[in-house]
C-alpha cells in the first residue's frame, strides 16, 4: 500500500484519510459480523491486527480480507491514512487502549491533521450474553480450585437455602444493590450444581440441559403467550398454569410435590392454596396445641391472600428492633 500523501496546495489540501477500530464481542461466534463491518473490511486500503491468533482471522481471510499482524502506533497509523487511505484496526480483546490513548493525544495537540476516528462494533452482546462468561468461569473454578472441585449437590445443599434466605431479605428490604448481589448469589448455585451434574457417571446434565427444560416448562404453560389460548387476568393465568402442570405431573394428590422439609407456616400455606384452588372441602384437624392454632392462622392467612412467612419476619423484626432499643442499641 502506498502511503506517501501528495503534496497540499491551496487548491488541493491534503486528505487526511481514515482508521476505523473495529471491535467484536468474544461471546459472538467468530464471523458472524454486522454488514456495515464487513463493508469496512472490504472497502479498506488496509487492515491491521495485532494479535496473529485472533478467532476472527481466518473468516477474514475465507472472505478474502488480507490482515496484516501489526502493532502500529498512533503515529504509524495517521501516516498510514495519508493522502485518503483507510485504514482498519481489528481490535484485540482488551480494545486497544495504548492505540486509542495515543491518537487521543495526537488529535489533542493541534499539531497534526488527524483522520476521521470511527469505533466500528462489529458484534454485539445479546441479553443474557454475561451468562456465558459465568459459565465459563464456574468451569474453570470446578477444574482448578481446591475447594470448590471437590464440591458435591449435598455438600452445596445448605448454601442454596442460605442465599434463598439472603435474597428474600433483599427483597424485603428494598435495597437494590443487595438484591442485584444475592440474585448474582443465587445464580451461582444454579451454575455451580449444573456444572457438578456433568462430571456424573450416569445420568450428566449440562447447565444447557437446565435451561432447556426450563424454556420448554415456560413454553408449554403459557398457551395463552405462545399458542392459541386467551388470559386476560392473573387468575385465568394461573388457571391455565395449573392445568397444564396437572396434566404434566399426572399426579395421585394435590398435595404431590409440596415440600415437606421447608419452614412450615410456608408448609402450612401451600397446602391450603392447594386445597382452595381444587375446590376441596377439608377442614382443618382438630387438636391441641400451639401447633394446630398455627395451622389455623396460616390457612386464615393464605385465604385472605397475605404470605404468613412475610407476615411473621415483619413482626418479627419490628419485635427484634424492640429488643435493640430496650437495649439501647442503634438500628
């Protein structure tokens, strides 16, 4: 490429030319690159990489694109455009920052007739595309960390429950950057399990596999969203939700599937929505004791559509924070 400029007269100034740094996202596969970037590439005077073993070299190449491995200063470059060239920049993954900083000092100066700049994003993230870097780093702490490769579902169990907790007190207390850590937290566990779930000798499953399943459940009970059938209110909703979870399950009792470790006001709850939603007429068990009055309370709770477990952690800390001030202790 010739990069000799022609010499400025009044009548014809000199053309400064063009650099176009154009990026790509690592979570994009490799050649798939927007139009207006492969324009870039084929119309250019030149195209520049500094890293021999970029993953989107050789597409480049199949699409007839010669790159030049180079590491050009910023003054390399404005010389390279001279007399009109462009000139593209495939960035590596850390973007280039010595490259941008320095032709930010040069076009800064005033001394220099500088290019047009261009940030040219080749590929961009989908939603959700952080996900794949979680993945990826899950992996490699299960294969290099001590600890967590020797993890197991069981060993995980409690921490599951404990960030279940963690994120239901974010909610409570309203405090968006806690809840974004314990969502984070809580997302971790789903990783992490799936991620030991592939190392099984007879039935592995994937983080994929997860996913998978979850879309299809989600699919298949909202007939109303992806297929022919109408909701126009919460509880047609949950009509058509249950429906489809009943013929799904194909269970023997409404009561199939309620777990019975979990806290039982929650137990409590689920079995009396479970009972009101079928239509059932079963009255409570008679007996003695704090227990069955608080069945009773939960049941109450339930049909007059309050959460008894939220109910009573908001008496509860009204009850801690009564605590504290009798003992003179700050909120």
């Amino acid at each position: 490429m010739n990069t000799t400029s022609p010499e400025a007269t009044p009548d014809t100034p000199a053309v400064p030319g063009r650099i176009v740094l154009l990026t790509t996202s690592h979570r994009v596969a490799p050649g798939l690159l927007s139009w207006p970037a492969w324009q870039a590439l084929h119309a250019a005077d030149r195209v520049l990489c500094a890293d021999g073993a970029h993953p989107q070299l050789p597409y480049l190449r199949e699409a007839g694109i010669r790159v030049d491995e180079a590491s050009p200063t910023a003054e390399d470059l404005v010389a390279a455009c001279a007399g009109g060239h462009t000139v593209v920049v495939v960035a590596t993954g850390e973007g280039e920052p010595a490259l941008t900083d320095g032709l930010a000092r040069l076009a800064g100066s005033g001394r220099v007739s500088m290019p047009e700049l261009e940030l040219l994003p080749a590929s961009y993230d989908l939603p959700g595309a952080r996900l794949l870097d979680l993945v990826q780093v899950m992996d490699r702490i299960r294969a290099e960390c001590p600890w967590s490769s020797q993890q197991t579902h069981k060993g995980l169990a409690k921490y599951g429950i404990e960030e279940a907790y963690e994120l239901v007190e974010a909610i409570e207390d309203g405090d968006r950057d806690e809840l974004r850590e314990e969502l984070g937290d809580v997302l971790l566990q789903v990783v992490f399990h799936a991620r030991i779930a592939e190392e099984d000798p007879d039935a592995p499953f994937s983080v994929d596999d997860v996913a998978a399943g979850i879309v299809t459940k989600l699919i298949h009970r909202h007939p109303h969203v992806f297929g022919d059938e109408t909701a126009t209110t919460p509880e047609e909703v949950k009509a058509h939700w249950l429906r489809t979870k009943a013929l799904e399950k194909q269970r023997e009792s409404i009561t199939d599937g309620i777990p019975l470790g979990q806290p039982g006001l929650a137990l409590a709850s689920k079995l009396a929505s479970r009972v009101r939603t079928a239509g059932l007429e079963v009255p409570l068990p008679a007996g003695q004791g704090v227990g069955y009055e608080l069945l009773a309370l939960a049941a109450r709770a339930e049909a007059e559509g309050v959460d008894p477990e939220a109910a009573l952690r908001v008496a509860a800390r009204a009850y801690r924070d009564a605590v504290r001030a009798a003992e003179g202790v700050g909120a």
